[in-house]
C-alpha cells in the first residue's frame, strides 16, 4: 500500500499540477509562433500561396518578348520587390506569367527562378546572368540583376491574343480593370493557358 506521506508521491503530484497550470501558457506559446509565422505574409501573400492556379500578369517590351520565345531561358527582371511573386513561387515551385502588350496578353511563360535581392557574387546570380540575352539592354539603365530577377522558360506568343480584362484578380475575384496601367497583378489562370505545368 502507498503511504500518503510519501515525499517522492507528492512531488509527482505537483509535477503534474505544475505541467497543467502551465499548458494553458504553452498553448499560448504555440499560437503566437503560428500566428507569427502567418503574419509574415501579407493578405495577397498569403492568397497566391493558397491558390494553386495563380499567375502573375507583367508587360514587357516587343524585342523581350521575341526573346522568350526564341530562348529556352530568359532573365527578367524589375526594380521593384515583387514579394507576392516570390510568396507564390515559394509556395509552388513555379509561377506562370502572362505579358501584355498594351491592354492584350500576348504571350506566356513559367518563371522557374525567382529571387529578391540577389546578391551579385552568388553561384545564384551566375545562373542568372547566363541566361541573359545578348540583345537584353536592361543592365545599361539598370542594375544587371535588379530588386527582382527571375529565369522565365517555356515562353510562348499566343496564337489568340486576349483583353487582359478576361483576367480575374486573385485580390478580390474581380475582373482586371480596363485602365490598369501598373504591373504586375496576381490573377487566376484560365483553363488550359498552362495545362502543362500544373
């Protein structure tokens, strides 16, 4: 039989009352990492990385364009941090891209390289500058490897240009405006513009 007095038995017992007097603290503990680490990622953020057919929609320049077509692999790039791109392409692997010309998609391509801020001694951006065409005249009025810089394959011109206004945004489902101006936007893909890369 037990003895009640027995010193090793009430520790145990307070061992216990300890853990469950502080579980209620670890819960708390456990939910601010998770919701810390959901806090990193902006509302548009956090929809592109839970929305599996989510493109990008850019513009870029005729003779850019020809390229991605003709290359295997093309280097783009932006002055700007495009973390919902980055936010995507983390998520999936891959991130589709539609180019416009004016108001109507043109082309396509799957960007299968992305990087913020690339740091230009990197075995990374040696990989990026080889994909950069002889022709690109970025680097003489930017930087070689900008804010942004991404390898864009599987270029392709579309055999039956569309009005960007066919794009639903992934921010609120609406439809592209007419006078969007800016670039880029995050929009859902149409059936069958990437069939091969989802």
């Amino acid at each position: 039989m037990d003895d009640p007095s027995d010193p090793s038995e009430g520790s145990e017992d307070s061992s216990i009352d300890g853990m469950m007097q502080h579980l209620e603290e670890a819960k708390k503990l456990d939910r601010s990492k998770t919701s810390s680490k959901q806090s990193q990622w902006s509302g548009l953020q956090r929809k592109v990385r839970q929305s599996h057919n989510v493109a990008i929609l850019s513009k870029n320049y005729a003779d850019r364009l020809d390229e991605l077509v003709e290359l295997d692999a093309i280097t783009h790039r932006s002055g700007s941090a495009l973390k919902s791109a980055a936010s995507a392409y983390d998520a999936h692997g891959q991130l589709p891209i539609y180019y416009r010309t004016g108001d109507t998609v043109t082309h396509t391509g799957v960007i299968t390289e992305l990087i913020i801020n690339p740091d230009p001694d990197s075995k990374e951006a040696e990989e990026f500058r080889k994909h950069i065409s002889e022709d690109d005249t970025y680097s003489q009025y930017n930087d070689e490897l900008d804010t942004t810089t991404y390898i864009v394959e599987q270029g392709k011109k579309l055999e039956n240009p569309f009005l960007m206004t066919e794009l639903r945004k992934v921010s609120d489902r609406e439809p592209i405006d007419e006078n969007f101006w800016r670039s880029p936007a995050y929009v859902f893909q149409r059936d069958g513009d990437f069939s091969s890369t989802n």
